[in-house]
C-alpha cells in the first residue's frame, strides 16, 4: 500500500464508504478507488481490461501517441534552436516587458530572465475587492513570466540539474518579491508546457502569480494537511512521506528532496517533496531549490523518453500568506498522457486515472536508468 494511500482515510475518501462497509480492495484491483490522505483526494483507477482469452486489450481510438501534444505541435527537440517570431528568444527582448530579474552566465548573457506579463488576465493588485453584500469580486494579481531558458527548443527535459535549479532558485526568488506587494493574499508558481496545459508559446516559460485572492482549493490543501497530521498522529504528514516513501513510487530522490508518483487524477503524476518543512517555495533555501531543480529535471526527462514528450503541468503547493497553519510545499509535476477526464466528475462525481502510481514510478525509472 503506498504511502500516499495509508491505512488511514482521509475524509473524502471515508465519505465514499457506507458506515459499516470496508473498502475491500486492493491497490492492484482492475477497478478501484484509491486515498490521497495529504491531499484528501480520492481517484478511480481503471486497470487495463482483459477479453475473453485472457490478453490485455484496449478500447478502439483513431488519435495516436502525437495526440499527447496538444495541437499538433513537434517535439521540443525538433524545434529549432531560435524562433524568429518568438517573443521570448534572445533578441526579441524588445517585445517582452522589461526584466526585473535575469539569471546571467560567465560572458553575461542572460540564462533565465523574469519581467511582468504583457497580457495578464487579472486586474491590478490593489484595485479593488469584494463589496459588502456582493456576490462577486474584482480579480486581481500581480503576473510574471519567467523564461527558463535562451533556447526555443530545450525543456526541463533537456537542461541540466544545475541550469534548473537555478531557475527554481529564480522562480523563489520572484515568489518572496510578489508575496511582499500590497494586497497579494496568496503566490502561485507554475508551468504549462503545451497547448493542452494551457501554454499559448512553446519557448519554455513559468509563471510567478500574486493573487488577491485565496483560491478555495489552496485552503482546502492546508486543512487536508492539519487533517492528515492528526489522522496518523505526527507533526506533519508531507514530512513523513519524505522521509520514509512507498519504495514502489519513488522515482528520484537525494538528501534534501524526494519525487514519488502519487494518487492523482492525471497518470504520471509525480510530487516533488523537499525534506525541508517550509510553507512555500519562497521559504526554502538555496540547497533545497538546487534538489528541487533536480527531482524536476529528472522527472520531467523520465517523463519525456517514457512517453513522447507530453504536454504538462508543474504546479508548486503552498500555504497563503498570513495563514499560521503548518504547511508542508511541494511542486506536482502532471502530465497530460491520455484524454483529458476531468469530465469524470461531473459523470461519476471524482475523476479517473488509468495508471497506477507505482505502475507510473517503474516506467519512469526504467526510463531514467535508460538515460542514464
């Protein structure tokens, strides 16, 4: 049983069950619901379905592997090395804002620059909020981009531990900037990578996003927390998956970091957990940024040569500003490996996921001893 799906329950998932029902199930049944305890989210699992002789076989589908890339697009390494019309290519700086942060190398050019987005979807941090009575709010933010490299044609799967780690050292160090700006209530820090994550430019690219606002999913994150704490009688619940994984989900670890494929609704997805308690990315140092940046490289190169290059999300979890809660951060690494199903939960009210997590932690192994 993993780690992330302990004896113990999450409410969630206890909530599935009638009173005196037991869950009755394995984690290698074909068809079973298996407990995110930190995250209190409950995923269906579909195994692959046997026909009548015995041999696996699958539903019949017209869209192939290329169809992991949303909109058709070629794989980051046929990409040419520059893009002429792309904003975020070196000599094209014109078109972006200007930088309020770079990451330079030895001759000075930049490696890694940051400047507020041009075209954000919110209105101005500190413009206005919530009316007494009303219904509705004004949204705002404060949004940044972070180009993670010169390149057009590099990912994380194609740069070094040490050029991602100094990104995340960037993405930090933007996160603790926005978090200061009046009215900022809570940072999301994150990548699209691809049409079907919701990335609008191919060049490799995050976001540092100060919200004026509290997204509800973030509270419920920082309550599944205190819940899981108290539910298997330790401090922090994330510090004990960190210290002592299921062996069966790790796929990348080292002193001060560890990436485990978790209980999601998307297959493949892996969490990126420092060892150090810290409520957010802004709040960690340099050598955990450095570990983090490598469990992200890895994963996203294992994640690469396993299946095709697909489109995906990094997404760092943290606690909003001002809430004391204990808060364990991680970044979810969530690729985007078959049909889109979060449809499933408006038909079956949770979401469905056809890779098991320790299924995913052997293929993304495998794939890394490949590499090498």
């Amino acid at each position: 049983m993993s780690a992330l799906a302990s004896h113990a329950s999450s409410a969630s998932f206890a909530e599935l069950l009638a009173e005196d029902e037991d869950a009755g199930a394995g984690a290698c049944d074909r068809y079973v619901i298996r407990d995110n305890l930190v995250a209190d989210e409950c995923v269906l699992y579909l195994g692959a379905p046997a026909d009548a002789l015995g041999a696996t076989s699958t539903k019949p589908r017209d869209t192939g592997a290329t169809a992991r890339r949303g909109g058709g697009r070629a794989a980051t390494h046929e990409r040419p090395r520059t893009s002429a019309s792309c904003p975020f290519c070196p000599g094209n700086e014109k078109l972006c804002a200007d930088a309020v942060a770079e990451v330079c190398t030895a001759d000075g050019a930049w490696a890694a620059r940051c400047f507020e987005n041009r075209f954000p979807i919110f209105h101005a941090l500190g413009s206005g909020g919530a009316k007494p009575g009303a219904n509705y709010a004004r949204a705002t933010a404060r949004m940044e981009v972070v180009v993670a490299a010169r390149r057009h044609d590099v990912d994380l799967a194609q740069q070094s531990a040490d050029e991602v780690g100094r990104l995340v050292r960037l993405a930090r160090d933007r996160a603790r900037a926005v978090a200061g700006a009046p009215g900022c209530r809570h940072v999301r820090v994150f990548q699209n990578h691809g049409s079907r994550a919701g990335g609008s430019l191919v060049h490799a690219h995050w976001q540092v996003v100060g919200l004026g606002f509290v997204p509800p999913r973030a509270r419920h994150l920082v309550r599944a927390q205190a819940t899981a704490a108290a539910t298997k009688k330790c401090a922090c619940a994330v510090c004990e998956l960190a210290r002592d994984p299921d062996p069966s989900t790790v796929v990348w670890r080292d002193d001060r970091c560890v990436a485990v494929a978790a209980v999601a609704a998307r297959a493949g997805t892996c969490w990126v957990v420092p060892r150090a308690c810290a409520p957010s990315l802004a709040d960690l140092d340099d050598a955990s940024c450095r570990s983090v940046g490598a469990a992200l490289r890895a994963v996203a190169a294992a994640t690469y040569a396993a299946y095709g290059d697909p489109d995906y999300n990094v997404a760092f979890a943290a606690r909003p500003a001002g809430d004391s809660a204990t808060f364990h951060a991680y970044a979810v690494f969530s690729p985007h490996l078959k049909e889109d199903c979060s449809l499933a939960t408006l038909q079956y009210g949770l979401p469905i996921c056809h890779t098991a997590p320790e299924d995913a932690a052997f293929a993304l192994r495998r794939a890394l001893d490949a590499l090498g």
